[in-house]
C-alpha cells in the first residue's frame, strides 16, 4: 500500500477495479479544511482520463511494474510479435495492447514492455524512428518558399503532413509521442 506523500507521475496504481497511471498531482492545503491531492489519472487499458481527489494520507494499492527490453519481429493481422534479445524467447502482444503505436512498429525495432506479474500493461516506443515515404504527391518547383505542407502515407500505414520537397521513397524521422514530421534521413 502507498500513501497520497508517495505519489510520482507514472505510478501505477489499482483503482476502482482497474489499473491507473498517475499522470498528473498536485498536493492542495486549503487555509481552511483537510489537505487533499488532486491527481489526474489515465486508465491502462481505454486510455481515458479521470480527475479524482483523494483525502490526504489516503492509502492506495500500488501496482509493482517492470519494464523488459524487446525487439519488434512482425505482425500477423492483429497479433504483433516480439523477442526477447537476450532468451529468444518470443512475445504475442494483442492489438488492444499495441493500440495506434502499431503505425510506428518496423521491423528489428527495439521497444520496450512494461508489465505486472500477471499481465503486459504498455508499451514504450523509442522517441523517434525512421519510416519510408510509400505515397505522396510530387513536390512543385516554387512550393518551397513558405511552409507548405502534404499528406503522405508512410510504410506502416500512418498518414502525416510533410513538406513539398519530400518524395516518394524519401526516409523521414517522425516523433513517436506527436506522430509529427521531424527532418529527412539521408
């Protein structure tokens, strides 16, 4: 059991008959009245979040979690497996699991699992990776000037905004935690 004066941003804890992560918390002392500690809570498996408030010194289940280091193999409709670099002892993550981080999974990617004794909570992307450009429209000589950007689709399937002098075949970085454009790989 932990107390309210444990709470970290990420913490894992069971709530309500589910696992949360502490996103947010703030520890308030109104001049008058008990302290309390206002959090912000993302449910593991819906990804919703909860704005709770719980009396200070409140006892809570803290949930014990360890993060494993795995190289992404392949994809089978929706299961997604992975290996452990060291046992090669394979892993199959369901896509409940995986969620949207799939767009961002290539082949030999390392990731990481974070799980309790019972089951695999998350997983943890690099914070960048590298994609191939699959479809775009061709840049425009005179498009450059101000920031004009396209729609492209990359290898994995995921569609981001791109600027005009990125083609076809082209290899761009993309930021896992915004899926946004970063720069052109050579």
């Amino acid at each position: 059991m932990a107390s309210t004066s444990d709470f970290r941003n990420g913490m894992i804890i069971r709530y309500k008959n589910g696992l949360y992560e502490i996103v947010d918390f703030q520890h308030v002392k109104p001049g008058k009245g008990a302290a309390f500690v206002r959090t912000k809570l993302k449910n593991i498996r819906n990804g919703s979040v909860l704005d709770n408030t719980f009396r200070s010194g409140a006892k809570v289940e803290e949930v014990r979690v360890e993060k494993q280091k795995m190289e992404y193999l392949y994809n089978d409709s929706s299961i997604f497996v992975v290996m452990d670099p060291d046992t090669y002892q394979q892993v199959e993550l369901d896509e409940g699991i995986v969620g949207d981080k799939k767009y961002f999974l290539t082949e030999n990617i390392d990731i990481t699992l974070v799980k309790t004794k019972e089951q695999i909570i998350k997983i943890l992307l690099p914070t960048t990776v590298n994609l191939v450009v699959s479809e775009c429209e061709p840049g425009v000589r005179g498009d450059t000037v101000t920031n004009v950007t396209k729609e492209a689709t990359l290898e994995t399937g995921l569609k981001i905004q791109l600027p005009m002098f990125i083609n076809k075949g082209d290899v761009v970085k993309v930021d896992t935690r915004t899926g946004e454009y970063i720069e052109r790989v050579n």
